[in-house]
C-alpha cells in the first residue's frame, strides 16, 4: 500500500473508531489496526510520510500509540511501528533538574505527542547508550547518539509548532524514534550475530505470548499474525 493511500485509510479508520472514555485512557485495548509490528515487519521499514489532517489522529492512532506506551511503560514509540507510515512519534520527556538517587530514572515531566518532528539543532558531544525497541523485545545493543538534541515539531494536543531541548536518555529516545520515522531500525547495519540474537530475542518473545496469551502483558498489543522469525 503506498504512503498515499495509508494515510488516507489510517484517517477513514480513525473516523469510524470513537474516542476512548477520557477518564480510562489505559484500560482498553488498542485498536486492532494499531498493534505494534514485531522485527521484520515491512512497515518497519518503510518512509513515513507527513501528517496533513492532524484532528483525525486524536480518534483511534494517538490514543492506541499511548495506550501501547504506558502498559509497555516504553520511553517513545512512533507510528510505523503500529503499522502507519505518518509522521508522528510520542518521546517521554524527563525532568533532569529533578533529585533522585544514583541509578534511578528521573520523573517524567511529559509525554511530548510530535507530528512532522525534525531535529534542527545537535551537540557536538555524543555518547554510547544502551538501548532498546519495543519492535525487537528482549534485545539492547549499544548505540552511539547524539548528547543534546533540539526537536521542532506541530504538538498534537494544541496542533500549534514547538521547539523542545532534550538532554542524554530523552535525546536519545527522539534520536530512535525519528528514525523509525525514516524506516531505520536499531537492528540495521548490526553484524550478523547480534541480528541473529535480535532475531533470536524476538522469536522467543513470540513464542512465549503465544503460549501464555497474557506474557510480559503485552499480548494485546502486539500484532503475531503472519510474524516470521
Ligand atoms: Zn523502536
């Protein structure tokens, strides 16, 4: 399916799914369309195009990426891995002035709802972070990123454009999720034994949710069908 005609079914679907109850944001499934796509999957892969109907997501797209977030307790999750090549990623901002002991992850201060996100500004200074993807449970690599990142982007809650600074794991967080915008994915140019453990990693999380339905309590979220280790 082109870019094209996706987002013009993601904006029928969206239009024919009413909104969740405001006051039980998390206890509903995700839309059925919407369940995250596993290492592999085509739509992980592909380029997303931009959003140019931003009221549509509010329906079905934007609550299920947050329902998907919190029950994963995940840092940042982007619309190609539900399947909708648009541009829209949700990224936890932290609060880094906050005290917390050595080792702790700081308070969230706010889930940042990004449509068209583009970086426009990066420190100089990079680090090596240890990091995840919710399309490849079980599986870390490490993976040099960029310090400070400065991400512009139309905020989907008040649809107006945002400039926000994110510092070490948030800049981080926006860093993977832009790129799942591009089709990159944290697995890609790895060397053949770490992509064969990624893969590894996965089928083994398939296999456990699909003997215990409710293992790692993901399995509502998580699209099986047609999965290929
Ligand atoms: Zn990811």
């Amino acid at each position: 399916m082109s870019r094209q005609s996706l987002a013009t079914a993601v904006a029928t679907m969206a239009l024919l799914s009413p909104p969740p109850a405001p006051s039980e944001p998390h206890r509903t499934d995700p839309h059925p369309d919407f369940r995250l796509r596993l290492m592999g999957d085509p739509a992980l892969s592909t380029l997303a195009a931009r959003v140019e109907s931003p009221d549509q997501l509010h329906y079905a797209l934007l609550p299920s990426m947050r329902t998907i977030l919190a029950r994963t307790r995940g840092l940042g999750l982007a619309a190609p891995q539900v399947g909708v090549a648009l541009r829209v990623a949700l990224v936890w901002q932290h609060d880094d002035k906050a005290v917390q002991r050595k080792g702790e992850r700081p308070p969230r201060l706010e889930l940042l709802a990004m449509l068209n996100p583009r970086i426009v500004n990066r420190s100089p200074q990079r680090l090596v972070w240890s990091e995840g993807c919710l399309s490849v449970p079980g599986f870390t690599t490490s993976k040099t990123r960029d310090a400070i990142v400065v991400v512009e982007f139309l905020d989907a809650a008040t649809l107006l454009p945002r400039e926000v600074k994110l510092f070490g794991m948030d800049a981080q967080c926006a860093q993977h999720e832009l790129d799942h915008l591009e089709g990159r994915n944290l697995t890609d140019g790895l060397a053949r034994p770490l992509r064969r453990r990624a893969q590894r990693d996965v089928a083994d999380a398939v296999a456990k949710l699909a003997k215990e339905p409710q293992a790692l309590g993901y399995h509502p979220l998580y699209r099986l069908e047609g999965f290929e280790p």
